[in-house]
C-alpha cells in the first residue's frame, strides 16, 4: 500500500471511529477497521465521496444520535453526500470490516462486527445504494485508503 504513486492534490484525513468524512475536494481518507465497519460512497457522476467508520448497529435512543451507530452514520453520510449535489440514484457502496471473533467471547458474544455488516447491508438496499465490492467479517481487522475523487479503496488485513 504504501508505494502507490498519487497526484499530490490529494489532502489527506485520518478517520476516527464515530466519524465520518466526505468533501468535494480531492482527499485519501486512511482509518482502521476491527468489529467496526466503514461505507465508502462514491458518487461516479460527480466524482465525489464519503466514508463513515461506526462501532454498533443501531442507537437505542437514549443520549446523542451519534455517527457511533451504523444507521446513523449511513443515513448521515447519504445526507452529505447529497448536501454536495449527489443522488442515492448515482450512488456505489463499498463495505468493509465487521472483524468476527477468533475464539474470544467477548466479540463473538454479541456478534457486534456481523450485526454492524448486516445493518450496512439491509440500509443501502432500502436506499437503493448497489454494493459494487466488499470484504467484511473474518477473523482479522482491517487498514483502509480510501480516495473519495475516484472511488478506489485499497484494503490491507492486519494479523494483529
């Protein structure tokens, strides 16, 4: 990964977990990825995209409606990414992360990393959003480069 040549237009933006980014200008967002999953939109008409990087499925209601819950952090990210002149009509999905657990109990208990897969899945289907690629579940976490002008993601595993 770290070899790939890019223009130097490219600004660059760390993604922490319960965040999520998306700018008209050119930018390689880098976050890394465990039980979490993060959706990458792209928009192929306008050239633009987005990513959110959410750590549970679903926000109980109680305290702030914050991008730390899969339906949240989607239904955010397709409000900015049409807030820049994008449509769901022109919008591709890439999906990634939802680490399984490896023999410990603590993430295989609640299942966390599959329910944060199937909530990405179930809310781009109800968008009408097409999932062009993924790699999700597994037993190990996950390095992202993500440049929202071309919509290209480039996925490491890490054994650790």
């Amino acid at each position: 990964m770290g070899n790939i040549k890019r223009s130097e237009n490219y600004q660059t933006h760390y993604l922490y977990p319960s965040a999520l980014f998306a700018d008209p200008a050119p930018h390689q967002v880098t976050t890394i990825l465990g039980t979490c999953v993060a959706v990458c939109l792209w928009d192929p008409i306008n050239k633009i995209g987005g990513i959110n990087h959410y750590m549970l499925p679903f926000w109980n209601g109680e305290g702030l409606a914050s991008p730390k819950y899969g339906n949240i952090a989607i239904e955010k990210l397709v409000q900015k990414m049409m807030s820049m002149g994008s449509s769901p009509d022109y919008l591709q999905a890439k999906v990634f992360g939802g680490k399984g657990g490896s023999g410990g109990q603590s993430s295989s208990v609640y299942q966390i990393g599959e329910r944060n897969i199937t909530v990405a899945q179930e809310m781009l289907k109800e968008y009408g959003i097409p999932i062009v690629s993924s790699s999700t579940g597994g037993e190990f976490g996950r390095k992202l480069l993500f440049f929202t002008d071309t919509g290209e993601v480039l996925m490491k595993f890490l054994k650790s």
